[in-house]
C-alpha cells in the first residue's frame, strides 16, 4: 500500500491519499489525543510534536501542522509511517456499532449551463472516477446508473466526485422530474445502495478509456495540453457537472481533439467555450496561434 502526497490551499494542511476509501461515509476531525480515541492511528500521529488536527475522511487523511516544521522536512516520514501503521493491520477508524446504518445526506440540483442537463449535488464523496453513462448497457460500474436508466425520460449520466449530471429527453420539463430524480438519489444512497463500483471499472476496457494511462509516452505538446486541461479547464466545467478528456494531439494539423462529457456533450455553448475558451487559452499558453481544438463524441 502507497499513499500519495498531496498539497493544499493551506500550506499548513496536507493530505495523504489511500488507493481505496478508509471511512465509510463519514468524516472525523480530531484535535487532540483524548478526541482520537475511535482512530488508533490518528492517537498514533498526535506523538509527533507537530500535528495539530487530524482529518479522516473518504480515501484520505489530511493533517494540519503547528509551525515549528515545513511539511516539505517531514511529509515523507509521516507518509512512512502512516503506511507502516496501516501494513502492519493497525486500525484507522473503529466503527461504532450503535449507529444507524441508514446515511443520513443532502441531494440539491444546480442548473448547468446545457439546459437538457441537471447537476445533482451530494453532500459526500461518490467517487474518485469520472465517468460517463451513454446508456444502460453501460451501466455495469454504477449500480445508481442502471436504476436511473428506469426512469423514461433519462437519456445520459455522468458521476464524478460528489454530483450526478443527468440528461433528459424532451418529454419532460426539469420542473416536471427534479424532485422526483432528487428523491430518489437521496434514498438510494441513504439505504446503502452502490454508486459506483471502483472493481468494475479496472476489469471494463470501455471504462479504462476514459482515464489516461499513457502519459509518460505521450509527446511534450500533449503533456502540455494535458497538464493545462487538468489544471485550468476540469474544475471550471466541473463546477457545471460536466468534464472534459485530453483524446490525441496532432502535431501536423495542430489539432488537439477532446471528448466532453456530462453537461458540456450537446450543451449550446460548447462551441463557443471550445473556440473561445479552450481554444484561446492553449494557443496562449503554448504559444501556438495555429492550435485549433475539436469535440468528438465520447
């Protein structure tokens, strides 16, 4: 087991990635040894002199520092540990019998800028995989999907983070079906059901397309718009409920071809966001005013 080191907004916060989730739906802040005691491991990291809060949540755990060190001295050794403790068996989090199984969360939507797509917001992690759900023979990764594919007037789902995007059909008005897709969401999550299941998308080809494998191969132009992509355009169209992927760059034509997914497949101002956004942006940032960016079908 390898933990991946990630930096924050706040210099003082690091975060510790597990390759799978750690806590099931549910978040733990401690701030002293005494508040640790369901958290073997966080009661372990409060004897380094440094830790000020541990936080346990999803697939990580992150940890504010006092000031006496920089994270750059020691995040390596506690990164170490935190493995070592976790080989050897050591327990994260004890789970507490006497709760509820039943999860208690919020589901709320937020328009998007396709008006055919709906962004449903859970007030909890989903997923650390993006993906996309043309139909419901693709429903194989997402249990969710595959009940939301019942519903007549569904035509699309994407699933990434903590929201579902769903496209509809003409048939229905969103003011017609909201609650009812909201509702449902809410009480299929609520009563224990899957999301998505992170083993089936390593076992699906289709699914494994959708992530990029290659990139140590790939030409220093395609690392580039990769790295700009990631960095400047997915949270942006995230914040929509929708994605964007890095397909193949042709340096002849200087054609860079990307996929859409989620509300920006089909939205009206995908066009103008690709030319007028993307677009410019790769032509500045690389210094290439020949650049010219093209949508595929995902």
């Amino acid at each position: 087991m390898k933990l991946i080191i990630k930096e924050t907004q706040n210099s003082t916060i690091i975060k510790f990635e597990f390759p799978d989730f750690i806590t099931q739906n549910e978040n733990f802040e401690y701030k002293n040894i005494d508040e640790a005691k369901n958290s073997p491991l966080a009661q372990q990291l409060f004897y380094l002199p440094f830790v000020k809060t541990v936080y346990i949540s999803g697939n990580f755990i992150a940890i504010e520092r006092y000031n006496i060190v920089e994270w750059e001295d020691v995040k390596d050794a506690v990164a170490e540990q935190i493995e070592d403790f976790v080989n050897k068996g050591g327990i994260i989090i004890i789970p507490d019998e006497s709760k509820n199984k039943k999860i208690a969360l919020s589901v709320y939507g937020e328009i998007t800028p396709n008006p055919a797509t709906l962004k449903f917001v859970v007030t909890r992690l989903l997923t650390k995989t993006a993906l996309e759900f043309k139909n419901i023979d693709e429903t194989t990764a997402s249990p969710l999907a595959k009940e939301l594919f019942k519903f007549p007037f569904v035509k699309e789902i994407f699933i990434d983070e903590n929201y579902i995007s769903v496209t509809k059909y003409n048939v229905a008005t969103w003011e017609e079906i909201t609650l009812e897709i909201r509702t449902f969401i809410k009480q299929f999550i609520e009563n224990g059901g899957l999301v998505i299941d992170e083993s089936v998308i390593i076992e699906n080809p289709k699914l494994e397309k959708q992530k990029i494998k290659n990139f140590d191969t790939l030409d220093v132009t395609s690392q580039q718009i990769i790295n700009i992509l990631e960095e400047y355009v997915k949270p942006a169209v995230a914040a929509d409920g929708g994605n964007i992927l890095f397909d193949s760059y042709d340096e002849k034509e200087k054609r860079v071809k990307v996929i859409l997914q989620g509300s920006c497949n089909g939205c009206p101002s995908s066009t103008f966001t690709l030319k007028n956004g993307i677009e410019n942006m790769l032509k500045d940032m690389l210094h290439d005013e020949a650049i010219i960016v093209e949508a595929i079908n995902g």
